[in-house]
C-alpha cells in the first residue's frame, strides 16, 4: 500500500493539534510588511500581526510560497516514499497552486496531485482534513483527491468585516467590488462561491450581521448529517465564541473548531472580522 502525504498552505490555520493528529504538512504564505517578509504563522504569530496591524502606519500585503519552498517539501516526502495530495487556498484569490504547480513539474518522477480548493480559511480546512484523515486510514491517492474534491462541494464560508478597505486593497474583493465605497457604515456579509469572494448581504449593525451569519448556517446544514463547524476571526474571539455557542444550541455538530483567521488572510480581512465555515455529509 502506497503513503500517502497530504500537503496544504498555511491559509487555513488548521489548529496546531489537528496538524500534528492528521499528518498535516504546511507550506507558508508570506506576510511583507515593508522591508520585512515573515513566513506565516511561523515568523510571525496571530497575536503579533493583529497587534501591530493595529498600529502600524505601514499596510502589509502578502505573496505566495516560492516554487522551492513546495519543490524541496515535494521531493523530501518523495524520497521517503510518499505520494502527495496538495490542497490549496483558490486559484482566484492567490498564486499558490501556481507554485505548487511548477514545483511537480520539476519532479516529474514524483506521483502529485493538486486540487484547487476554490475556498479559504477553513472551508479549506476541512476539505484537508477530510483528504488527512482518508490518507491516515490508508486510503490511495486517488481516493485522497476524489475525498477533497468531495468535501469542497459539501464546504462552505460565511462571514462579516467590519469594513470592506482591507479586501479592497488587496484586489480580493470579486463580486464584493459593488459594495465599495457605496455602504458606509454598513456590515457586509461575503462568502467564496467558485474560488471567489461574492457578497451575500449587507445590514446595519454587527449584532444583525452576526444573527444573520448563524441564520444562514442553520439554513444551508438544515437536513445534512455530520456537520462539521469551525469559527473565522481577525483578533475578535468573544465573538467566534458567541456565534460558535449560537449556532451550537440550533444544531447537533459532528465536530467544531474554534480557528482565527492567519496573517496573510487577515492582511486581506482586517481586524474585527469573524465568520464560520462549515462542512456537512450529503
């Protein structure tokens, strides 16, 4: 029976304990900040970024992983006799499925897949869990693809910002770009619908927005087994915590994660911003 290694970028912020549980190998964005670059979640911690985001003049942005940061991981785990089943945040969003790609060029001996999650946090995260735990319980490589392309079906985004200049300055906003500049002091509700970020709704206060949230998720898990929840914030837990405790009460979770959004999606974010993703069984 062949390995099978599964492999995803540091967008997700899959809890540490669930990395180390499923055998999660993790290849970091980066955060640039000036002169400055940081690996994501490893040079530079959430409570660092949120801190100085606050305060910092000086906006950061974020690229890719280098083609060589995913060649080296490819051919480490090929030559310990893996295959690899790559997972990462939207084509649309980010050029990291790019590197990855040209790095299983360079490696053509190297049996590699790679599935665009066409999604972000952990929406994401959840169709990498479902591929680890697949591949834990030694299923092939290809069933480990078939699984994530699956579970990115059945997995979903939803969330609030508390303001759209972060998405807007970072050309993430897709279908959001109609909200810009018209909705002052108006809570935008965004998800990711084929790798992109398109709004949902837009109301007047954050308690609405969180309502909303919770209203939505109820409705699209109505009638699904095994939902599996995770929060998204930006350096706001009590409220990923109320809005996980809400939706909590309304319906039977097979799993929950409480997760903060990383660095280089909360580049893109900004503070304050909380959501949850979800995936559910047909």
């Amino acid at each position: 029976m062949s390995k099978v290694a599964i492999v995803t970028d540091s967008s997700p912020n899959i809890p540490e304990h669930l990395i180390k549980e499923n055998h999660i190998h993790v290849v970091p964005l980066n955060v640039i900040w000036g002169e400055e670059s940081y690996f994501d979640g490893v040079e530079i911690t959430n409570a660092e970024f949120y801190s100085r985001l606050e305060t910092d003049k000086v906006m950061p942005s974020t690229s890719q992983p280098s083609v060589a940061a995913f060649e080296v991981l490819f051919r480490s785990l090929h030559e310990d006799g893996y295959e690899i089943l790559g997972s990462f945040l939207s084509e649309d969003l980010s050029g990291t499925i790019s590197s990855a790609t040209q790095a299983k060029k360079m490696l053509p001996e190297a049996k590699i897949e790679i599935v665009n999650s066409k999604s972000l946090a952990m929406a994401h995260g959840f169709q990498v869990l479902a591929a680890a735990r697949a591949a834990n319980n030694g299923a092939s490589l290809a069933e480990c693809k078939q699984i994530a392309e699956d579970a990115r079906d059945r997995s979903a985004v939803i969330f609030v910002l508390d303001t759209l200049e972060f998405l807007h300055r970072g050309g993430r906003v897709g279908g959001a770009k109609r909200f810009v500049g018209t909705l002052l002091n108006v809570k935008p509700i965004l998800t990711v619908e084929d790798g992109l970020i398109v709004p949902l709704d837009s109301v007047r206060t954050q308690k609405k927005a969180l309502e909303a949230i919770v209203d939505m998720i109820e409705e699209r898990t109505k009638g699904h087994k095994n939902i599996r929840l995770a929060t998204l914030h930006a350096n706001n837990p009590e409220t990923a915590q109320f809005i996980l405790d809400e939706i909590t009460e309304r319906l039977p979770l097979d799993e929950k994660v409480f997760a903060e959004l990383s660095p280089v999606l909360g580049t893109h974010a900004g503070p304050g911003a909380v959501g949850l993703a979800y995936l559910v069984d047909m």
